[in-house]
C-alpha cells in the first residue's frame, strides 16, 4: 500500500518504471505505476483495478 506523507513539496519528479520524486529535505520516493493507481479514490482507477 502507497504511504508517503510529506508536506514539503517535490524538488523533482521523473517518470520511467516508476515514479521518483525527490523532495526539498533530500529524501526520495519510488513508487511504482500499480501502486500509484492502486492509491488512487477516482471511479476510472477502482474500476480498472476491480474489473
């Protein structure tokens, strides 16, 4: 499960097999695009996810 909580704001984002985000205090995330959409509340996103 997709848990990141940060207030700061990303200092940058780049996409390839998964998203990295580099915050403003150093620390970076991975996430990957299924657990992206997995986290996600949209209709588009549970529906594909449930079938």
């Amino acid at each position: 499960m997709l848990k990141i909580k940060k207030k700061a704001k990303p200092e940058k984002i780049l996409l390839g097999d998964e998203v990295y985000i580099l915050w403003q205090d150093g620390e970076e995330s991975h996430i990957s695009f299924f657990d992206l959409r997995d986290a996600c509340p949209c209709a588009s996103c549970i529906d594909e996810l449930s079938g």
